[in-house]
C-alpha cells in the first residue's frame, strides 16, 4: 500500500507532464523557424545518457569526410549563467571560453572536433552566430529532438539497446521525456549497442520504433585520454587486471561501469555524482585522497573538462573515449540521409 501512496503522484504528475509535452508541440508546429543552413538533430526520448553527444561528433566528422564545413550547435545544458543569447565556444579544436561558461559536453566536443561550436538557449541564436563568423554547410544539434522551434531537416532518434525505455512512463513516474509514439517526427532511429548486455527493448516497442527507418550503431571504447601540458593525448586501452577508481557524473553510470568490467579492470571503488555535476575542491580531495588505494582514476571524457584543472597526481586520471560505429550498410544510409539534405537545400538556393 505504501509503494501504491508513492506512485500515485508520480503517476498524475507523469500524466500532466505529458499534457504539457503535446501542447507544447501543437504550439512551436505553428511557430517553427527555419535555419538559413541546413540542420540535423540528434537526440532522443528519454533521460540519461543514449549516446548522443559520441553520436553527434561522428556525424559531424563524418561529413567533415565529404567536404563539407560543419559546426555543431548546443544548448549547453547546466552552463553558467550569462547575458549573451549566443556564445562560440570554439574553433579549429581551441576552447574560447571556459567549461563553465560552454556545458560540459560542448567544451568535451572541443577537444576533438576542429569545426565552430556555439551554444544557446534558442539553437536559432547559436546558428546565426556561427554563420555569421563564416560559410557553413551544415549545423549539428546535440540533443535537438525536444528543441521543436527550429526546423530540421534530418531528425535522428537514439535509442540504448541496453537501456531500452525503463518502464515506459513519462518524467517523473519513468525515464520517457516524450511517449515512444513521437518518433514519427523522426527521420531515422538509431538503436545504439553499448556492450555485451541483451537488448532490453520489448517486441511491442521495437515495433512502434518501425514505422521509421531503423538503423543501427555501436559505441565502444577506443582508447584512454589523459591531460599532457594542457592538451589531450590518446593512449591505448590498458585495464586488465588495473584497480581502477571510477569517477562520473552521468545521468547513469551503469554502461559506464559496464563497459571498464568488460575491459577487464579490477573496479575496487566508484564516486558517483549528478549528471553535468560541477566538481568543488572538497570533491577532488576525496577522489585523491582515495586514489592511494588505487592503480588509476578513470573517467569520462565531459568529467575529464571539469577535472582536469585539480592537481591529480601524475599519471592517475584518465578518461575513457568511446567510438561510434557502423556497418557499411547503415553507414551509407545515413550518408544517403545527410548528403541528401544538403544537396536539397542547395537546389533550392539556386532557385
């Protein structure tokens, strides 16, 4: 009886929540804007991490590949507070501004993508901003799928094997940020495979999921990154038989965990934080404090942004950098999907 008492308003709260979402969408179908570039969103229907943001530096660097001059635009979830509707965060892989001022996962992209980036509360800001700067193709949306007022013209959905839909209910009964029926805005689901686990998606739902065209990726990781004289160097996966202390502030920290057992590390201790949480000095003096105990600190790389400005003893922190891929198949799929765009809307300037 008492789990029914707790759940019941859990229950009506998902039930506005979802009220809200539909309303919300019937409004900005009416207001939408239309970027002067052509945009494609990455995002997904539930909270926590699908891989969006490992997702979206593979489309950006993928269509770096076809020539074409790319920026990746970016709320900045979690970033300190500022006056300006739109801020570059960086170029040519150089950050302009701190971690603090970008979001995590925009001063992370940095690191290893050499396009602009920018960040807004409105994407259409942070769009009009980099196309003033210069000549762009394209424009990438990390996390763009709820971002309803700005046009797309592709909308991939991400969706974890691993982590299918929970139980299915909206915020806050459940993990859904949109009922699984929203796909149909989406041009393109992408079931990601994060590790070894079986697939936790329910036939009912994959179902639902085909009335798009499905495609499919796998993240994994590719190596270790440490900070060196203030730059990120990639070395190779060494975990097995490693006391590793791992280190995150994920929405959830699971696949992460998944991922260092099946590298083989000897996982002795975790610190969990909140997702984007803003690493204090009190935190990095008990993360030292328990590296004594330990071969390596291992994080993430959107922890690593944050962490690397504490003093770590040499050689202790690194974080793991994940790779997205494809079979050709689906890989030229979504090429199909992408350059299709582009040359649509180039037609239609020459119009």
């Amino acid at each position: 009886m008492r789990a029914m008492a707790g759940w019941l308003p859990l229950a009506a709260a998902a039930g506005f929540y979802r009220l809200g979402i539909g309303a919300r969408h019937l409004y900005w179908r009416m207001r939408k804007r239309r970027a002067a570039v052509t945009t494609i969103s990455v995002g997904n229907l539930t909270v926590g991490g699908n891989g969006k943001t490992p997702f979206t530096l593979f489309l950006a660097n993928r269509l770096q590949s076809h020539g074409l001059k790319v920026a990746i635009v970016s709320r900045g979830y979690n970033r300190a507070p500022t006056r300006a509707r739109a801020l570059q965060v960086a170029d040519g892989g150089v950050l302009k501004i701190s971690p603090e001022e970008a979001g995590d996962e925009p001063a992370m992209l940095a690191k290893s993508f050499s396009g602009p980036i920018a960040v807004a509360r409105r994407r259409i800001d942070a769009i009009e901003l980099l196309t003033q700067l210069g000549p762009l193709d394209v424009v990438i949306l990390d996390d763009g799928f709820q971002h309803e007022r700005l046009h797309r013209d592709v909308d991939f959905v991400l969706v974890s094997s691993q982590g299918g839909f929970g139980n299915g209910w909206m915020l806050p009964a459940g993990p859904m940020r949109e009922p699984i029926g929203s796909v149909r805005r989406a041009d393109a689901i992408v079931i990601v495979n994060s590790g070894d686990q079986a697939s936790a998606l329910r036939p009912s739902e994959i179902k639902k999921l085909g009335s798009r065209k499905i495609l499919r990726a796998s993240i994994q990781p590719h190596s270790l990154v440490a900070t060196e004289n203030g730059a990120w160097r990639e070395i190779p996966l060494g975990l097995v038989g490693r006391r590793v202390l791992a280190v995150s502030g994920l929405a959830d920290a699971r696949g992460f965990y998944a991922m260092l057992r099946e590298l083989e590390a000897d996982l002795v201790g975790v610190f969990e934080f909140p997702d984007h949480h803003a690493y204090t000095n009190a935190d990095w003096q008990t993360i030292v404090t328990a590296t004594r105990d330990v071969d390596m600190v291992v994080t993430t790389e959107k922890d690593l942004v944050k962490l690397e400005r504490f003093p770590f003893p040499r050689d202790s922190l690194y974080a793991l950098r994940l790779e997205v891929t494809m079979e050709p198949a689906d890989a030229q799929a979504l090429d199909d999907l992408m350059l299709g765009a582009v040359n649509k809307r180039a037609a239609a300037s020459h119009t």
